[in-house]
C-alpha cells in the first residue's frame, strides 16, 4: 500500500494537468478579442456597426423629421416678417400719395422779385443771346441753323464773344451749303476765340454735313435728334426746339439757371447736374412759365446773383432766399 502511494500522487498530478490542458485548449478555442487577427477585428466591427451610408441616412432622417416638426413655426414667422415688411412698404406709399406734390415756399413772391429786378433788360443775355443772334431778315430754315450754331458756341463761353463770332460767321456766309463748302480751319479762325474754338468748328462743319444728308438743310424738331448732332447737349437741344421752332418742350437750364435754382431752395434736395436740376424745375413751375425762366434767370445770374460775390444784401429775396438769408445773417 505503501508502495502505491507515490504512483497514485502522480497519476493525479498528470490527471489534473491533464484537465487543465485541455480547459485551456477550449478557451483558446473561443474568439477572444485579444487573440484575434486584425482582419477578424474588421469584420467584427463591420458586422457589429451599421455602415457610414446607413449611418448617415439615419442621421439624415432624423434633421429631416426634426426639420418637418419645425418647418411650420418657421414658415409661420416668416410669414410675420414678410406681412409686417408689406404692411410697412404699403403704408410708405400710402404716404407718398398723400403728399402734397413740391412746391417751393413763396416761390411766386420770389419770381415777381426776380422779375422786377430785370425789368430793365439790359443784361448781356437780352442783347446778345441766341434769338439775337440768329438773322431775323433770312428764311426760316437758315435762322434755325443760326440759333443752333449760336448755342453750340455759347458753351463754356460769355454771350459777348459768342455774338461776335455769330457776326463774323454771318458775314461769311452762315448757311448749311456755305458752311459745307467752308475749310474747317477758315471756320476755326472765324470763331476764335470762344471756349475749345477748334474742336466747335469741327463739330459745326460735321453738323452741317448731317443737316444736309438727312434733313434737307434744315435741323431737326425734336431734342433727342438733335443731342445726336455732335457736340450738341441737352441745354442747347431744348432751347434750340424752343427758340427755333418755337416749341416750348423744357427749360433751358445752363450755369446760371443751375446755380441760382438751388440757391433758392426751387428743387427738393439739391442737385449736382442742370439736367436733375431741369427735371425738378419742370416737375412744379406752371408751363406757361418754362419759356420765360430761362433768359430771366440767366440775366439774373449774369448781374446780381453772380457765382462769386452775389450782391444779397441788395436782393429783393434776400429774407426769402435761402442762401441769401444765410449770408445776410452771417
């Protein structure tokens, strides 16, 4: 017995290693994560996870149904802003119809002043203007050019130089043929010297090339023709429809009539061009009044309402004028 005793201790010895062999041998054979492959890992996180597209839907799917329970109070609200912006855009043109249309503030005491104040008529545009300068004795066609060519002249030019080259070119020979047949130099050196004299002669010989192909000699009736004419602007159309043909289409607005517009407040806000100033003028002076303006203004301009050093204390409208006011006061 006592002999068996060593074998027995051995036999279980290799009986529970034995056993624990094999226990071993089972678990290796489960998957654990920290035996396996790199590909195994893979496969089981791609089994395990939904794909990035299916993520993605889902995730799509939920802002769309997040966006839909909420799409209503949004579309609500901007509904709100959109019909308080209709009610504020209604209710401002609401009250631009309602307004009383511009109208200076004794506007009529001023011009009967001005008019007053030019009863004499002795200012250089009343003797040398464009209706003097044209010839009265010729026919009717020729006196149009006449007054055409006058005003063409008479920019960036004194009426006193601008009637001494109408004479001269008068005494030339002031007609479409003649003018054709006339170098542009010859008409250069008659002109001078009037504001760009070379580049007006040129534009004066071209002129009458024109009226001659498509106007039979005569100028054209209407201002957008003949702003079409070189070197013939907006100022110079109107007055030559005016004068011309006498047509009263607009108010010539030059320098003087500019200037002296927004000195007395006679447009809504100033301007920076005589054309917004002709379009302001226009839109409140009676029309029976358009063809008077513009040589009453200019006379004006030219005597008492000067650019520099306007005589405002001796102003009639020196308590109504604006910018008379803020002189006299200062």
């Amino acid at each position: 017995m006592v002999l068996f005793l060593p074998i027995l201790n051995r036999v279980s010895k290799v009986t529970t290693a034995t056993f624990n062999a094999i226990r071993i041998i089972e678990m290796s054979s489960r998957k654990s994560p920290y035996f396996t492959s790199k590909e195994e890992c893979n496969t089981a996180k791609a089994e395990s996870s939904p794909s990035k597209r299916q993520t993605r839907s889902s995730k799509q799917q939920t802002i769309k149904i997040k966006f839909d329970d909420t799409s209503a109070g949004s579309e609500s609200a901007n509904e709100k802003v959109k019909s308080k912006k209709a009610k504020k855009v209604v209710s401002s043109v609401e009250e631009n119809t309602a307004q009383k249309p511009f109208l200076p503030e004794h506007w009529e005491a001023v011009l009967n002043n001005i008019q007053i104040m030019r009863a004499e008529k002795d200012a250089p545009v009343d003797q040398m203007g464009a209706e003097q300068c044209a010839d009265s004795a010729t026919s009717p066609e020729v006196k149009r050019f006449q007054v055409l060519v006058s005003l063409m002249l008479s920019s960036q030019t004194k009426d006193q130089l601008t009637f001494a080259a109408m004479e001269k070119l008068k005494k030339h020979g002031l007609t479409v043929e003649n003018i054709i047949n006339t170098d542009e130099e010859v008409i250069a050196n008659l002109i001078h010297p009037v504001g760009f004299w070379k580049k007006k002669a040129s534009y004066i010989k071209r002129t009458a090339v024109i009226l001659a192909a498509q106007y039979n000699n005569d100028i054209p009736q209407t201002v957008e023709e003949l702003c079409k004419l070189p070197g013939v602007g907006q100022k110079m159309a109107v007055l030559t429809v005016n004068i011309g043909w006498k047509k009263t289409i607009g108010i010539g607005v030059d320098t003087h009539v500019h200037r002296i517009a927004n000195r007395l407040g006679w447009t809504r806000r100033p301007t920076k061009t005589p054309e917004n100033t002709q379009k302001e003028l226009e839109d409140w002076l009676p029309r029976s009044l358009w063809d008077e303006v513009n040589v009453l203004l200019v006379g004006f301009g030219q005597q008492r309402c000067t650019p520099i050093k306007p005589q405002c204390s001796t102003c009639l409208n020196k308590n109504l004028c604006p910018f008379g006011k803020s002189l006299v006061d200062s």
